[in-house]
C-alpha cells in the first residue's frame, strides 16, 4: 500500500526526505548547530557522538503502534504495513539523502570543509526519526550493514514488540527503551496503544529481556509534569529501571511542541530544574549517580560511569556513485 500521500506531503513539506516506501531521514537541529557553530548535542557530552557526523533516520516514518500523548511527530496510519525494504538500499538511499539534505552547508562561511566533508559520511545513525522501527522486518540486517560500514546504531523503541527484540541476530550498539510511563494506568493514558490491549504487559516483558540482551542500555524517561513527576511515581520508575538494569537512565523533559501540544498543555512542560530534582532523587534509588547534564535538552544522565560509545571496524565502504559532491562556490545562508 506505501505511504499515506496526505501524511508523506506533510512530511515533506516539514523537510524529511522519504526513502523508500516507509523509511525517512530529517537531519537534526544539533547536526545543523554543530556545522555552523561548533555545538553539540548532549549525546556528545553523554556518549562522544560528533553532532555533525549523526544521522537521524528511521524505517518507518509513517507507522507506530502507540499514539503518546508527549509524541511531536505527526500522526501516524491507522493501519499497519510491515515493511521489508531491501537492508542495504534502505542504507544507501539514507545516507544519499543524509547528503543531499547537507549540500548547502558546503559552502557557507562559518562550516569548515573539513567539517562538512566528515558530515557526508555518518558515523552514527540515529534509528528514532519517527515511528516505531521495531516494525521493520529487516532491522538486524540494516543495522549490521551499519556496523560493517564503520557505524554505530542508536535504536529508540518504545519496548511493546519484545519478540523483535529478542530475534535480533544484530544488535544496536546501542539500544534506547522510552519508558514514558511507572504503571499501567499512566502507560495506557500517556502511550495509548491503538491495537494491543496487553501493550503493558508486552513493555514488562522487554524490561525484564533487557538484562540478557550484550549490548549498551539506556531507559530513557520522558518526564511530563503533573503526569509522572510525583514520589510515586518516581518510585515505581525506580523499579522498573532495577529490572532493566540499563547501562544509564536518560530522564528528558517534555517539550511542548508540534502536534503534543493537542493533548498536553504549555504546564506539563518541566523546567531543567524539575528534571535535576527528579533525577536526585531517583539516582539513589538505583544505586546511581548523576554523571551528566544538559540545560538547553533538559535532560540528566544517570549511571556509574560515562562510557563513549565504540564505532565499529569498517569492512564496507559507501560507492563512489552514492551521493552529492561537495560544492565549491561559497555561498551566504541565512
């Protein structure tokens, strides 16, 4: 079936690039900040990903199995189409695209060439553009053709597809679970599953997989105010994360913007401060310390200790044919 046009306009228009029937790559506002201003995002303090060599991308921009509340994005199909695009075009098409979304900055002013020329080939991919990418049928294939071409996987999921999890063959170098919610009542008011009625259940099983799971694990808790800030609450995220024995706990504001701000309000929105007093107070409960923080994401880092992320040993390498050539001319951007 493809695409829903009407959602894949709207994409476009909000500057994706779609690759193949369901896949997309948007580039991130700190690869942007880190080529004109030598700023980089918290994933670089926390991990030393380099801003400008990330990629953000996901299989399938347009589908998701939850509909949260905090979620920006825009709204996914009501129907699901598992996708099972070709692995290594997927790679390609995203890194072509990747490119040709970073042409102009090759010849601004303030971008530095060398800078610009490391841009065109990512060390990172960021698999958490859009939608759930624990959809994709062939996601341990593309993210070993990541790791043999000299990158690291960052896989966000949102934990209710535990089998996937578990089948993977190839494992994400790094593997982010968003656990939103500290019960079920919040989970089905916040996350709101559209098909399952045990999506909680299914979440408590991806919890309780993770500790068998060899690779680096990060929970990552999106604090909404009035919603899952309060002791209890912090409580129950305490056991939960004791269960998943991640490597860190990223707790991450909510932020009020695109189409969240139809289902929360401008109040729901923590402060950095609400989120240092929930991460202080959760940390010990884990038998944890806050290792790092970013004012501007409102974000805290929670573990023992900080760990930079390792690339992988490239075995492949990207055709000469893939992609955009630098430009020469320089030229003046807003």
């Amino acid at each position: 079936m493809g695409m829903d046009p009407e959602l894949k306009a709207k994409l476009q228009k909000q500057r994706y690039h779609i690759v193949g029937e369901h896949g997309g790559v948007k580039t991130c506002h700190w690869t942007k900040e880190s080529l004109l201003r030598d700023r980089s995002c918290y994933k670089g303090t926390f991990y030393g990903v380099k801003s400008h060599t990330c990629m953000q991308m996901s299989p399938v921009v347009d589908q998701c199995n939850l509909a949260c509340t905090y979620c920006w994005r825009e709204p996914h199909m009501d129907t699901l189409e598992l996708t099972d695009q070709d692995p290594l075009e997927l790679l390609y098409e995203s890194v072509r695209a990747q490119r040709r979304l970073l042409t102009g900055y090759g010849g601004h002013d303030l971008v530095p060439r060398e800078k610009y020329l490391e841009a065109q080939d990512p060390k990172h991919v960021a698999i958490s553009l859009n939608g759930e990418p624990t959809l994709y049928r062939n996601l341990s294939e593309y993210m070993e053709l990541c790791h043999n071409h000299g990158m690291t996987t960052m896989l966000v999921t949102n934990g209710t597809l535990p089998k996937t999890l578990e089948n993977l063959d190839t494992l994400p170098t790094q593997l982010y679970v968003s656990v939103d919610a500290p019960n079920k009542k919040i989970f089905d008011e916040v996350c709101r599953p559209k098909w399952n009625d045990s999506a909680w259940e299914k979440f408590e099983e991806t919890i309780d997989l993770l500790p068998s799971l060899d690779t680096r694990i990060v929970c990552r808790h999106t604090m909404m105010k009035g919603i899952n800030m309060d002791s209890k609450s912090i409580a129950e995220f305490a056991e939960l994360d004791k269960r998943a024995e991640p490597d860190w706990i990223e707790a991450k504001g909510y932020v009020y913007v695109g189409h969240s701000r139809e289902n929360l309000s401008v109040d729901n929105m923590p402060s950095f401060d609400d989120i240092m007093d929930f991460s202080n107070h959760l940390a010990p409960m884990v038998d944890m310390e806050i290792l790092s923080s970013s004012r501007p994401s409102r974000v805290a880092l929670i573990g023992r200790e900080i760990i930079p992320i390792p690339i992988p040993e490239q075995t492949m390498h990207f055709p000469a044919d893939l992609g955009v050539a630098p430009p020469v001319k320089k030229l003046k951007m807003a």
